[in-house]
C-alpha cells in the first residue's frame, strides 16, 4: 500500500493541476456564450420598451394600429397572382387616402399608382438565358418637404407575399411600419420630401424596385431605407448601408443590431440572395438595408404568420426607422459634403447596446496608424529595455505555445466537426448543443496542451505568447488594411481591434520592466515567493533562486549582486503583486474580454442567420464553420492567462471538476445523437404540382400530375410515405440541380380541377403559332391562360443551332390590356434565351385573367435570316397558380364560380399530415405550373 501511496499523490497532484484550470477555462467560455447568447434571444417585448429618444417613442396606441393593419395585410398567402394580393392592393389605397383626408392640409402630400410595364434580360435571379416581362402595381406615397431642393429620402418595402406564407414579416410588417411614418410625417412635415415605396413583385425578383428606378421619382431622392426580412420575427438588423452619413443616422439616434461583416459577405458573393437594395444602390442611391434574420426556418413558409411575431418586433422596427428617417429627412442631412455623402462606412454593434460607426477614410488611418506605429513603439520599448536597460525579458523556453495552440484548436475543431457532420450533421438546426460541444471541447484540447507545455517547460513567462498573439494579430490587420483599400470592405475590424488589444496587453507586460527598483536579492524575493506558494518549488525540479525558475509573473529578471534584507523583499513583493494583480486584469479585458464579445457576436449572429439555410441547400461548412472560428477566436487571446492559471494549482474541488467534465461528455453525446428537427425550428421542404400536358401519359396521372417534394435527402421519403394518397407508392428521387445536397422526390398528385380554374388543366392553356404572312420566317405565338396571371415560354435547346445563334423575342400584347403592335415602349429581349417569365397586370377578382385575352409573343432572328417552323416543334408554354388558403383560415372567395379557389388538394394534403417537424415553402413560381406545347 505504501507502495501505491507515492504514485497516487502524484496522479492527485496533476490531476488537480489540469482540471482546474479546464473548468476556470469553460466557466469563461460558458459566461461569454450565455451573456452574449442572452443579447440576441431576449424577450423582444422587453427589448422594445427602449425610450433613448422620447421625440420618436412609438406609444402604445400607434403600435395597436399598426398591428391591426399587419392583421389585416396579413390574412391569407398575398402572391402577385392571386386574388389576395389585389385585395392588400386596395387596402393600402384605402388606408393613405383615409390618413391623408383626415390632415387638414395636405396639400403637400400626393399619391402616386405606377403601372408601368418593362422587361428585364438577364434576370439578376435567374440563369443569364432568363428573362421576364413585368407589368407592376406600385403604390408611391409623397410628403413633399419644406425645403424645397434638398435631397429626398426613400422608404421602401414590398406589399406581395410568396404563395406558401402569410408574409407577416415579409414584408407585412414593413408595409404596416410605412403607413404609421406616412401618417406621422404628414402631421409632422419634414425638410426634406420623403418618398414611400409600397412596391410589389419583389419575390418574383426585384420587380418593384425595378419599376421605381424608371419613374421620374428617382429624381427627387438621394438616401433610402430599405426594410424586409431574411427570417421571420425577432429583432431588426442593419444589414448592409452604402454611405457614412446614412449610417450616422442609424447610429446616432438608435442603438441597434448591425454588421459591416454582412455587408461584405453580400459584397464578395458568399451570400447569393438579393433584397431591393442591390436595385436602388445600383442607380447611385445611398442608404441603408435593415431585415429580420432570426428563425429563418420560418422564413416563406405557412408559420410566417401574426401568431408567430408579437407586438415587440413591430415596435423595434418602428421605432429605428422612425428614428433614421427623421434624421435623413432633415435638413441638417442635406448639407453634408460630396465626399462623406458617397463615402462608406464600417459599423458594428457591441452587445446590441451601442452601433459604432466611422467613416472608411477614417477607419483606414486608423488601421494604418496601428499596423505601423504599433510595431515601431513595441519593438523601441524592447530594445530599450533588453540593450539599455540590460532586463532579461524574453527567455529562450517558452516560445511557439501560441502557435502551437493555435494548430492544436484548428485540428481540434477539424475533427470534431468531421464526426458531427457524419453522425448528426443537421442537429445545428434546433439546437445551441454543437455551440456548447465545441467552445468546450476546444478549451479542453487546449489547456490539456498547454499543461503538456508546462510539465516539459514549467515557469515559463507568458510573454513569449502574448507577443507572439501580437505578431499573428498584426499579420491580420495587415492583411485587414490592404482588402480596405482595395475593396472597401470594413470586415477586418474584429482583427483590427483584436490586434490592439494584443498590442496595448504587451506594452502593459512590458511596463513595469521599466521602475527602477530598489537593489535586492533575487533569492530573498524567491524565498518570499516560497513562503506564499508552499509547494511552488516542489513540483517545478528546479532549486529556489535558480535563473530557470524566475518568470515576469514570479519577479523581474534583474542582474543583482547585493542582497537585502527580507523585509525589503517582501515589501517589493506585496507591491509587485499588486502591480501585477493590476495589470493582468488590463491584459485580459483589453485581449480577451472587448474583442472576445465582439468574436462570439460574430458567430451566434453568423449560425443564427445561417443554421436554418442549410436545408436551403447552403453548405453547412457555414454555420459549423461560424462557431469554430469564433471559439478558436476567443481562446486563443485566452492561452496566456490559461498558462498563469495552470501555474497557480487546483481551484475548485474535485468533484466540482468531476461534474464539469461529465457534462462536457454528456453534451457531446447529446449533440451526435440528438434529433435534429423541432416543432419551433422546423426542416423546411420545398412544395411544387407539376402538370405536364406535353408527357407521354395521356392523361397525366388525371390531371393530377406530380407533386414533388424537395429537402434533406433523409427525410423527404419518410414523409411522402405519410401522405394518404402517396402510400404504397415509391417516390421517384433525384438530386435537386440548383443544390446537390438536397433531393426532389415526386409521387402523384391529387387533381387540382376546379380549385386552381374552371374544367380541367388542358382547357386551362391553349397555345397557338403562326408565321407573320407578310414576313416569311418570323413567328407569332399566342398563350391563353384561365384564372392566372404568370405564364412562361420555354424555347428548346434545339431551336438554337450553334453557340453563337441568338433570337429576337418582342411582346406584342398582354393580357393585362397593353398592346405594342405600333409602339417601342417595351424593349425587345434578344440573345439565347431559353425562357421568359410573363406577369399580366389583369385582375383576378373582375374576372379579367379569362383565357379571352393571350399573350402574344413575335419571334424573330435578329441577323434577318428566317426561322425554320420546325425548329419549333418542341417549344412549351406553362401557366402559374399560386393561390392557396390555409384550411381554417377566413374564405375570402365565397361568392361565384371561383367559390373553391384557393383550395389545393395535393398541398392542403401535405399540410395536415406532414410531420410537426417539418414545413414547406413554394420551390419556383407557380404551386401549381401546367405545361403545354403546340401539338397537345
């Protein structure tokens, strides 16, 4: 037993060295995580009793009418074709006709409905061989401003939904939002004139945006607002702004949420989706783009709905744009110079509390100011102190613990994610587990490194890591500053600021190097040492007094040869550790705890924003990638500290350690094994009815089609297999072309007849060409559709007999009543084009969208040589039904033949028994798309 006895106190002795620090180590990590996690997931009702500025507080009564009209617009899926939709379109007229009679004056106020009709080759959206006509419905609200000359503010927001959701945030509550400011700022007339966009088309690509940049409008405004949503609820966030002074208005008068990160990702392409801002600052417009991001899972599905969004984020959004409009709409605005008006800018939030903001010019210089003179002032304090003042401060141990825990965390991470993504890739989703897996497996890897570190080489000062942070930080500010420069992109902030903290943390080491210190004994302050850290030596195998043993955080390494008395050597002792206490508090706020609260706001806006876009089909490298690099990002600075507490010995309790580390097993365990969908965040599938009249089968499985679903490859069968009239039937699935790492399965579909038009699906499409007699191969193709108003042509590959073939498409007449036989208001769409989206302006509701009335389409070969008929043979045309009510929800259609429309077998099926896990949103235009060529 004596025996064992010696060896057991050892393993004690260790074992207490390497827990404590490992839980000191999560403690923290665990503390950054909760008091940032807490910034974004707070009650939002809490959030939104913010009154900083009480001349724009939105009060309670002006809230309660705003949530009555998002009641309102949001009562059914309001698509661009659909009955709905027109009615939000009359609302909206209602409602600014009605605020605007009940000002007493307000002559200064007019509405403006553009119906403009153009075309759009290539669709920014779409393949370059796509392109559309579209005929819009625009809705423009003026308050024109008492100054007349001074640069106008835009607000925008779009007032149709996608067909699968209710569209509450997007963009119900926007739309809702501009007709509280429309009616605040005729009560309260700005200097400046405001233009309110209610603009539609916006989810078929940009439309109404499209269509504003063409009016005469455009001329009277300089700034715009832009507000949607990339999620469904929470709080607002400023995702993007083109201009310093634009952003000065967000800032100043609102703390928010905001990144220039997002706006860099959006600049360099990592982000492909689009909102109305790419349109208005591509005509030179400067301004802002503020969208919801949280619950994204949600976003364009049937749960974007008013029971999915409370009062709180209606009024979070109220009142920051309330606030940055009354500031660009002021006079003080308008007389900014030409340089900061085109100028751009670099902002950022800490903690949601306070959004900073410089102009690019100045964070340039001061990036440049820090990459060049901090290198100078650090190296000059050290050549001072190592050559003058003969310190010895850098020991030759010690060095490459930095970079190698920097190795260590990086292939830590890279294994962890490896077997997270093979055995429950897709628990990201629901679930904050792999946040908390890996910040605390990473911290684990790298204190269990730097305890090997310190066993090889104990006593080491942490110096050598604090410079060598310093070195790579400076690399990346560096490399920071040159992509400013270059691409004005602001993102390399968080490196800039992390290498001033690395910076400021190393000149604080060096500080007290500089006192010139009473003449004492080297031994007398080790033994001093000694007697406050019992065991100290016993453990280190080095004898006291020994150079070896000496470090910055035990004394200054000075060359000494007269000894003094003890009590001299304690008395420096009690002060250098004071000191000390002191300046290690300094360090870790300045390298660890400002930059790490920016790192860690990075990554949770980052997975949050992205977690629930990887059943988008987004690679899931993304959000997994967000948190490693955040947690890799926040222990690094850390690893300094992490070896003085490794010094120092145990801290908690043995079992405290044991408990810390089975929950760190536990949470590992839960995060392979948990199921990766929940009610709250469900997987998201993509719903679609294809009828092709063109296939072999005469009668198209009934007129029923197919209905495909398209998701995460391991769950899409299973919830076919659920669907009453799918059962027994074998889906046929394929990889979804336009994301690889989801699959289409499709499975018979239950027939629309009379739900979607009146008869069956081939009486709902007719198409018809001929050649233009007195113009020998061109051609004129005539596309009557029943109840819709989108139609596409769809021109084979065949049509086009070598790389360099191109054909001339002109519109000739639309459904929607205009007419261009004699006129060139309308450009023709040339180059080789495989398809044409076509969206008629005539109403639903009067019955006009009869199938009377075609599309006429004129094709041509714009080199004049004629067309061969045959060529032809394989052309298709398709109609688009997009009307869906939700079962349980008011029937907005209960009178005449249409009574029914709105109700779609095949969908409401997939809707009452699919999982509570799962939702769906439309894949492409049209719930339901019939096909149809020249010879069905």
């Amino acid at each position: 037993m004596q025996f064992c006895h010696g060896p057991l106190r050892t393993i004690e002795h260790y074992y207490r060295r390497i827990s404590a620090p490992i839980a000191v180590s999560i403690s923290i990590i665990l503390l950054y995580g909760l008091a940032t996690f807490a910034t974004y997931t707070t009650e939002i009702d809490t959030l939104a009793t913010y009154r900083g500025d009480r001349s724009t507080t939105i009060t309670d009564t002006e809230l309660e009418l705003m949530w009555s009209d998002l009641q309102n617009i949001s009562a059914q899926p309001h698509p661009y074709n659909s009955r709905a939709h027109e009615r939000v379109r009359i609302f909206l007229l209602e409602r600014l006709s009605q605020v605007t009679t009940g000002i007493s004056d307000a002559s200064f106020a007019e509405i403006v409905e553009d119906n403009d009709s153009f075309v759009i080759t290539p669709s920014i959206l779409y393949e370059k061989n796509v392109a559309e006509y579209f005929e819009g419905q625009n809705i423009y609200a003026v308050i024109h401003g008492k100054k007349n000359g001074n640069p106008g503010v835009l607000v925008s927001a779009h007032y149709d939904s996608v067909s699968t959701s209710f569209g509450t945030t997007d963009d119900g509550i926007s739309i809702s939002i501009m007709l509280f400011l429309f009616e605040h700022f005729l009560s309260n007339r700005p200097d400046n004139t405001i233009v309110f966009n209610f603009n539609t088309g916006e989810e078929l690509g940009l439309h109404g945006a499209r269509q504003f940049i063409k009016h005469p409008l455009l001329n009277e405004v300089k700034y715009f607002l832009n507000m949607d949503s990339a999620g469904a609820g929470g709080r607002s966030t400023m995702h993007r702004a083109s201009n310093y002074e634009a952003l000065r208005a967000f800032a100043g008068v609102h703390p928010g949420l905001g990144s220039v990160i997002m706006q860099d990702i959006f600049k360099t392409g990592v982000i492909k989706s689009m909102t109305d801002f790419s349109i208005y600052d591509g005509v030179n417009l400067k301004g802002l783009d503020m969208a919801y991001y949280q619950s994204r899972s949600r976003y364009h599905s049937p749960l974007d709905n008013i029971r999915s969004t409370n009062r709180g984020s209606v009024r979070y959004l109220a009142q920051s744009s309330l606030r940055t409009v009354s500031k660009l709409s002021s006079s003080s605005t308008a007389n900014v110079t030409s340089d900061n008006a085109h100028a751009t800018g670099v902002f950022f939030d800490y903690l949601g509390v306070v959004v900073i903001v410089l102009s690019m010019k100045a964070f340039i210089g001061i990036s440049l100011t820090g990459v060049i003179v901090g290198p100078l002032a650090l190296g000059g304090l050290l050549y001072f102190l190592i050559f003058k003042k003969k310190v010895l401060i850098l020991e030759r141990r010690g060095w490459l613990r930095f970079p190698g825990s920097l190795l260590v965390l990086v292939l830590a991470n890279y294994v962890l994610l490896r077997i997270i993504s093979v055995q429950n890739r897709d628990v990201i989703y629901s679930s904050d587990l792999p946040i908390l897996t890996i910040f605390s497996i990473s911290a684990v890897v790298v204190v269990l490194f730097l305890q090997i570190c310190e066993i090889i080489s104990p006593g080491v000062s942490s110096l050598n890591s604090l410079l060598e942070l310093t070195l790579l930080y400076w690399i990346l500010a560096l490399v920071g500053v040159v992509y400013q420069i270059k691409l004005s992109l602001g993102g390399s902030y968080i490196f800039i600021v992390q290498y001033i903290g690395s910076l400021l943390a190393s000149g604080l080491a060096l500080v007290p190097y500089t006192k010139k210190l009473k003449t004492h004994s080297i031994d007398s302050i080790q033994l001093t040492r000694s007697d406050n850290s019992q065991d100290s030596n016993q453990h280190d195998g080095t004898d006291v007094g020994t150079e070896s043993d000496i470090s910055f955080e035990d004394a200054p390494l000075l060359h000494v040869d007269t000894p003094s008395e003890n009590t001299i050597a304690k008395t420096f002792t009690i002060s250098n550790q004071t000191i000390e206490s002191l300046t290690e508090l300094a360090q870790f706020v300045f390298i660890s705890l400002i930059p790490g609260v920016i790192f860690l706001q990075i990554g949770f806006f980052a997975v949050y924003s992205l977690r629930h876009a990887v059943t988008d089909g987004s690679p899931y490298i993304l959000p997994y990638g967000a948190i490693s690099f955040a947690a890799i990002a926040v222990l690094l600075p850390m690893t300094p500290f992490i070896s003085r507490m490794l010094r120092t010995g145990g801290i908690l309790s043995l079992q405290v350690n044991v408990v810390i580390a089975v929950a760190v097993c536990v949470t590992f365990v839960a995060t392979l094994t948990r199921f990766p969908f929940a009610e709250q965040y469900p997987m998201k599938m993509f719903y679609e009815q294809v009828i092709d009249l063109t296939s072999a089968s005469s009668d198209n499985y009934t007129y029923g089609g197919y209905t495909i679903l398209t998701g995460v490859p391991a769950y899409i069968p299973t919830i076919i297999a659920d669907i009453p009239s799918a059962k027994g039937i074998k889906p046929s699935c394929s990889s979804f072309p336009l994301s690889p790492s989801l699959n289409a399965c499709s499975y018979p579909g239950l027939s629309p007849a009379n739900f979607v038009a009146l008869g069956s699906p081939n009486e709902w499409i007719n198409v018809s060409m001929e050649e233009v007699s007195d113009t020998p191969g061109t051609y004129v193709i005539r596309i009557y559709g029943k109840n819709t108003r989108g139609f596409e042509l769809i021109i084979p590959n065949e049509v086009y007999t070598s790389s360099e073939s191109t054909l001339q498409f002109d519109i000739i007449q639309t459904p929607g009543g205009s007419n261009y036989t004699n006129s060139d208001d309308i450009p023709s769409i040339s180059g080789k084009i495989y398809t044409i989206a076509l969206w008629a302006r005539c109403s639903l509701s009067a019955d006009e969208c009869d199938g009377s009335v075609p599309f006429v389409i004129r094709i041509s070969n714009p080199t004049g040589s004629q067309i061969d008929y045959e060529a032809f043979r394989n052309i298709k045309t398709a109609c688009n039904y997009d009307e869906w009510i939700p079962r349980g929800g008011p029937d907005l259609y209960d009178e005449g033949d249409y009574k029914e429309i709105g109700r779609l077998p095949a969908l409401d099926e997939v809707f009452h028994y699919m999982p509570p896990w799962a939702t769906f949103l439309k894949r492409t235009n049209g719930l339901v798309k019939v096909i149809k060529g020249l010879d069905a």
